[in-house]
C-alpha cells in the first residue's frame, strides 16, 4: 500500500481537512531533550591504570581508586565488545575500557563513555563534551573522538496510545514480535516491532541502527527508582493556566503526580550518525562532521524529523497524524534544524578504518618478534606490502612528500614495539 505523508491546516491545537477535525489542546509537552549520550574514542590506553583495574579485578575487589575518583569495576561481556565496565553514577558516567577487538598496547577504539540523564540535564552541549573529555584522559591518551550516539526524546502527558499503532505505524519492521505482561524484551534483531508490558512499550527497529520507542514513561521511572527526578523535571512546565500568582503552587505545573507521562525517543546508534556525516553536505558543500555531542547537537531538531518520517504514524494513507504532525512542527532540541540536506549513505569504499591497520600491525610485529628479527628488516617488508598509504594514514604523515618521514616513525614504533613484545616475554 502507498502512503502519503500530507500535514493537516491548523491552527494553534486544532488540525483540520477537507473532512475531518481534531483537537490536541489535552496534549502537553513536559520534557524535551537527550536522554542518553554515548561517546567513542580511539586512544592509547595508559598502561598503569589498566594494570591497576586487571589487579583489582582479579583480586576480586568491587571497587578501585583512580586519579581521585572512585569507581565500581565489573567485568564486562563480549558481546559489549569492551573488557571492563568502570561505573561512577553518582558523577553521572559509565565507561566502557579495553577494546575485545585492538591489542591493549596499539591505538584502538578502547574507551566508551555512557552519561546519565541526571548529568546530561546539568551541562550543555559543549560543557558536557568537556566533562566526557576529562573523564577519558584518566584512562587513556592521544585521544581521538571516534563517534557519538545518543537518544533524544519527549514526554508527553494526555497522549493515547493507539490501540491499533502497530497497522498505522508505517516503518522499515516487517518482523513484529508480541510480548504481553512481561517486564522486559532484549532482542538482537534487524527489522522488528516488539510489543511488551500488555501494551506499556513499543520498540521498533534495532537497537545497533536507528531505533523508535513509545513507552509509559511514569511506569518505567518508577521501576527504576528515578522517578523522583523526571517528576521534578516535569514539574517545571508552567500551566496554562497559570495566572502568575505564586500564592496557589498547585496551579504553577501542568504536571500532577496522579498524570500519566509517555515518552516518544528516537535512538541512534553511531552507525546511523556516521550515515548522515558521508550522506549530508553541510553550507561549504563539505560533507558535516559529528564526532562529540558539541557537533551532534546542532542537528538534533533535523534527526528527530527524520525519525518520526522513518517512523510516521498515518491517520489515513493520505494523512499523517496530527499528534506527528505536532511533534514534527513544536519540538526543538537546542536550536532550530540547519536547512540541509539530511541523507545517509554507507561508508564509502575508499575510506580506510584505522582499526584494521592497527589489527594487522600488531599481529605482523608480534610474529617478527617472536623470530628475532632486525627491526629495519620488519620495516622494509611492511613498506613493500602495498600498504603504504594506510600506514601513512595510520601514523598521520604525507605519503607524498615524507616517505621518509614514514620510514622513521614506523622505525621507532617497529623497534619500540618489538623490544618491549620481546622482553615482556610476549613474543617468547
């Protein structure tokens, strides 16, 4: 079936057609901003500390001190792709250490910086960024931010879930799968629509692309014991009605405690962010850069449409919404959307991944190690591999112009590189 995505006429709260009129003036906006920001980097992780968080881990110790501040260590899984998981929630940060997939002591993407919604709601964008920052320089050097994700969202009261959302939800999930009464659904699948919780929450799409969620918000606050945050957040919003007579405090809120709070969120992984950095061009026809939450937040507003058009509630096949429509037109996350262009494109073939380089140099040098061989010998051989522009890449050098330069610096990362695999007893 095609569907159209035509907007209502309105005015103020009332939308409107040829046939048909909707009042949304019960729909009240509580809260709009991030929920969730997860930040990348490619480092060097710093060797003391690692030794210091292996130590206390396999000493069974819950807790470790480092650069002063306190943290909580446990190890993490595989699937999370990181070693260890460092968790200070009163400062509002969980960190994620040690890529599973890059050589501990090779530059890789070994840090990971999850932010709470208590300390997102403290900073802007760029203080926020800052505090990310200084947080990754206690664990590693030589920091390069690889990526961000984030999920943004709105919490809304007076708002029905419909209780035929999934037929009029037109999205990418072809695959819908129904969880009635139970708390909780975690599902590693591309394509999906999960229904649980008798109706409370809705998920569509996967959690490593972009992915859309309706939930009731006032349930899961509770269950997880932050309840008493959101409903101060909440709290904030004037009434309507508020006539300015602070004498009468139970007329200042919209918000009452006996209210029912849902949250529409969008979540984008960093894959999804990357896609529109190769996709979008920005206003000096270059393509748009987003590698920390600061250059992430100028583009927030333009996600959140692109979310509720790749997730678009239809009224009809002609019509969207007019609860989209009013999300589309009213929600703003920081500032207004630039007017780009927005488009995702997959990677281009031609732009090499460091990561690989790094993968592929640690296990040559430890394998010539373990041979004795001349450091110079090593170098002249990876030179000749027709990997040559990589490597420049890979040490950031000129390949045009400084092949010499390329010859030293590989020198002094070969031979520095081998005489600590060979006296560490790695490459015995």
């Amino acid at each position: 079936m095609r569907y159209e995505n035509k907007f209502w006429h309105r005015i103020g709260n009332r939308f409107y057609n040829q046939n048909t009129a909707i009042d949304l003036s019960e729909l009240k906006y509580l809260h709009c901003g991030v929920d969730t920001v997860k930040q990348l980097f490619n480092c060097l992780l710093d060797q003391d500390v690692l030794k210091m968080i292996q130590a206390a881990h396999d000493a069974s110790e819950r807790f470790i001190f480092i650069k002063g501040i306190d943290w909580m260590i446990t190890r993490s899984s595989k699937a999370s792709g990181y070693q260890y998981i460092l968790k200070n929630l009163d400062l509002g940060f969980v960190v994620l250490l040690k890529s599973f997939y890059a050589e501990y002591d090779l530059s890789g993407s070994h840090i990971k910086i999850e932010c709470t919604p208590q300390l997102i709601a403290q900073h802007s964008p760029e203080s926020l960024t800052n505090e990310i920052h200084a947080i990754a320089s206690l664990f590693g050097y030589q920091l390069v931010p690889a990526g961000v994700s984030c999920h943004i969202a709105v919490d809304v009261k007076g708002f029905q879930v419909p209780a035929d959302l999934e037929s009029r939800l037109v999205a990418k999930a072809k695959r819908q799968y129904k969880f009635n009464s139970i708390s909780n659904a975690q599902l590693d699948l591309n394509e999906t629509a999960v229904i649980y919780g008798a109706g409370q929450s809705y998920t569509f799409g996967s959690a490593g692309a972009l992915q859309f969620c309706i939930y009731d918000k006032t349930a899961e606050a509770l269950k997880s014991d932050k309840l008493d945050f959101w409903q101060g957040i909440w709290s904030k919003v004037p009434s309507t009605g508020f006539d300015g007579d602070f004498s009468k405090p139970e007329t200042m809120s919209e918000y009452s405690p006996v209210d029912t709070v849902h949250r529409i969120e969008a979540r984008f992984h960093h894959s999804v962010i990357n896609q529109f950095c190769w996709g979008t061009k920005g206003d000096d026809g270059k393509n748009i850069s987003i590698k920390t939450f600061a250059d992430l937040a100028p583009h927030l507003t333009a996600l959140w449409r692109y979310a509720l058009n790749n997730f678009r509630l239809q009224h009809s096949t002609s019509y969207i919404d007019p609860v989209w429509q009013f999300l589309i037109e009213d929600i703003q996350f920081y500032c207004p959307a630039p007017a780009l262009l927005y488009r995702r494109e997959q990677k281009p073939p031609s732009q090499n991944t460091r990561r690989n380089v790094a993968f592929w140099l640690g296990n040559q040098i430890r394998l010539y190690a373990r041979k004795r061989y001349d450091p110079r010998f090593v170098v002249n051989k990876l030179l000749s591999c027709g990997l040559e522009a990589e490597l420049a890449d890979y040490f950031s050098v000129r390949l045009f112009g400084e092949a010499d330069l390329l010859q030293e610096v590989l020198y002094d990362f070969v031979a520095e590189k081998m005489r600590f695999l060979i006296l560490d007893g790695v490459a015995a």
